[in-house]
C-alpha cells in the first residue's frame, strides 16, 4: 500500500516570484538589452512602452513618470488650478488620491463611495459641488470603475474636469449606454496609472504613467515631467523630476504583453472564490458593476465588524494571509482633520474600513490554494 502525501504550496497574497519564473527568458533578455544599451534615464525602452501602452488602452497619449502618486500630481498639476479650488474625491481609497490634492494647495472635498462595489457613490456627487468645485476625481478601486458615464455628465454640465485615480484598474472596461467600450483611465480628462510590483501591471520598483486624449495638456505633463523644460535648460513652468526608468519601462513592456493573460488568471481565481464562498452567508463577496468589467487588482470581502480581526487570526494560524485596504478612512486621518469632517460624516466609508479584509489573489493562485483558502475561511464559521 502506497500513502502519497500531497503538499501545497504556501499561499501567498501576492506571488512575484512565481509570475517572475514563468516569464523569466523574456524578462531577463529585456533587462540584458538595457544593460548593453547603458542609456538607463530614457533609453529606448521607455517611448516603445508608452507607444504600446497607449496601444493597448487606446488612448492618444501616455506619458509614463516615476510612481502613480507622482501620476495624480502631474494631473492636477497640468490642469492650471489654484490654490483652495476644490476637488471633489471618496475617503475610502489610497491616501495618494487625496495627499497630492492637498499637497498642491487644493482643497479635498469628500463625497461617500457605495457599500456594493466601494467605488464613488454618484448620488452624493452635485451636493458636494460649490462654486470652488474645479475637478471630479474618482478612485476606481479595487480593480472595477467608478459610474464613468454620470461622472463625465456630471462634470460637462458644471464644466468641471475629471482625473481619473485609475492606478487599481489598468485593463478593466466601461460600457456605456450608447454602448461604447472604454479603457479605465481613458474617460476623463487625465487618467493616472500605477506600475506598483503588486499591481496587475507591475513593475520592479515603483513607475506610473498619465493618460489624456488632449495633445496640450499632454505636452504640459511631459514638461512638468521633466522639470518645466520645453527644450533643454529652458524652463516655462514650475516642474518636477518624475521619470520611469528604462530597466523598469523594459520590464513593464515584457509585462504588458502578457496583461490580458493576468486579467483573465485574476478573474478565474475571483469565479472559484465566488463559487466556493456562495453557500456562506457570513461573508459577502465583491459586487461587481453592470457597466465595469473587474480586473481584480484585490479581491475584498465584507463580514461583521465584530468578528473581522478574530477571522483574520484564525486564517494567519491557518497559514492563510489577509489584508485590511483600508482601516481608517482619509476623512478621520490625522493628516486630514484639518478639513473639518467628523466621524459619521461618512458613514458607508467608515463601515467599510471596519468590516472589509481581502484575499489572497495574484497571477499565480492555483484551484487547491483557493479550496484551502475558502475552506479555512467556511471552518471558522
């Protein structure tokens, strides 16, 4: 009689070295190219990426920078605005959508996000409008779209822009009414992308890139970029030094070809997560959007405030990692209070930080990992 003993491998929230191995000829070649190059700050593999990148989106322009903190900033940025104009945002999302509005002397004004699929509530969103109101600036969380279309209507009518804080959602898709199919990132005035290791497009460091489909305001981004230069030594704006390096743009153009493969990896692992957790009422899984495909940059559960960080104990002795995005909400940070907000200004965001936790979920997520997972997860309750 034979016993085979059948062992998995440790799960992990994000696996890079796996994705790594399965494209390592490809990636290995890129970065040997750069090095024999030894052109390292715009070397030839950062225009070819910002060419396919654009591409792949459909957009006019991308402009790729050095994270996607520096995206957002660049965006308002180009935008010509003034210090106390106001820019309409959610509390429940990165701290970089609203550290850059209030780094440059803008004013954040938050509006709540839904419960469903967490990204800006719309309803609420000319409440919030005043007559400092100068940018709409949605944060499509998670992997889905914020309701493009509202928001662009939204902002036509009061002549606003729209920065869309796409850095979660590169390669999701919104369908609108009239049945056109955009890009996230792409619907707004300026969309803003991160290349973080983790992202579903990432990088080996940190890199981020900026979308528009106007040709001005992608001329003042590259300027801003590159510290104000229109030529050489020659500045006619107050800029910053933002670049995304080659070793990374070499990296990230091996990546991108690839992209779709991630995506639709994600999606699996998001079916067998909803399938395994659908007879387990305790848990509510992610919504997702009529109008937004999910790319699934998290995948993010909702359970009982009061049970969350016991359920998050029991999984880590289970081996099983979790994380909490977000456990505060920007509105109740010490860095914000200064805006005058107070606890139960939000309360759809402040529920959310107390309940949501998210799962493992990478490329590399194999069917016995997920079945472990969920399992460990239903045995706690």
């Amino acid at each position: 009689m034979h016993v085979f003993l059948w062992i998995m491998k440790p799960v992990q929230m994000v696996d890079l070295q796996g994705q790594y191995a399965n494209i390592r000829e490809e990636i290995d070649e890129a970065v040997r190219r750069v090095l024999a190059e030894a052109c390292y700050i715009n070397g030839p593999a950062v225009p070819d990426f910002a060419s396919a990148l654009a591409a792949y989106t459909g957009v006019s322009h991308a402009v790729t920078c050095a994270s996607g903190t520096d995206a957002l900033q660049l965006a308002l940025m180009a935008l010509g605005l003034q210090p106390g104009d106001e820019v309409i945002t959610v509390p429940f999302t990165f701290v970089s959508t609203v550290e850059v509005v209030a780094a440059l002397g803008l004013k954040p004004v938050f509006v709540d996000v839904r419960p469903d699929t967490f990204c800006m509530d719309v309803s609420k969103l000319e409440a919030a409008m005043t007559s400092r109101t100068k940018v709409i600036l949605p944060a499509h969380l998670f992997g889905q779209c914020a309701d493009m279309e509202t928001i662009m209507r939204s902002a036509s009518a009061h002549h606003l822009f729209v920065v869309e804080d796409a850095c979660q959602a590169l390669g999701a898709q919104v369908t609108f009414s009239d049945g056109s199919v955009h890009q996230a990132g792409t619907m707004g005035d300026i969309g803003c992308i991160s290349f973080f290791p983790t992202k579903n497009l990432g990088c080996f460091g940190d890199g981020g890139a900026v979308f528009t489909h106007d040709d001005d305001l992608a001329a003042r981004i590259r300027s801003i970029a590159n510290h104000g230069m229109s030529q050489k030594y020659y500045y006619d704006q107050v800029g910053i030094n933002s670049r995304l390096d080659t070793l990374q743009a070499a990296v990230l153009q091996v990546k991108l070809r690839h992209l779709d493969e991630y995506i639709q990896s994600r999606q699996h692992a998001a079916r067998l997560y909803d399938e395994a957790l659908a007879d387990c009422p305790a848990v509510i899984t992610p919504a997702k959007a009529s109008f937004s495909t999910h790319t699934y940059h998290q995948y993010t559960l909702r359970v009982a405030a009061e049970h969350r960080n016991a359920l998050r104990q029991q999984l880590a002795d289970a081996e099983v990692p979790t994380m909490v995005y977000y456990p505060c909400p920007l509105h109740l940070q010490t860095a914000y209070r200064d805006l005058g907000y107070r606890e139960g200004d939000f309360p759809v965001s402040e529920a959310l930080s107390k309940e949501v936790f998210s799962l493992p979920m990478h490329t590399e997520l194999t069917p016995d990992q997920i079945q472990y997972i969920t399992k460990q997860l239903k045995n706690v309750f």
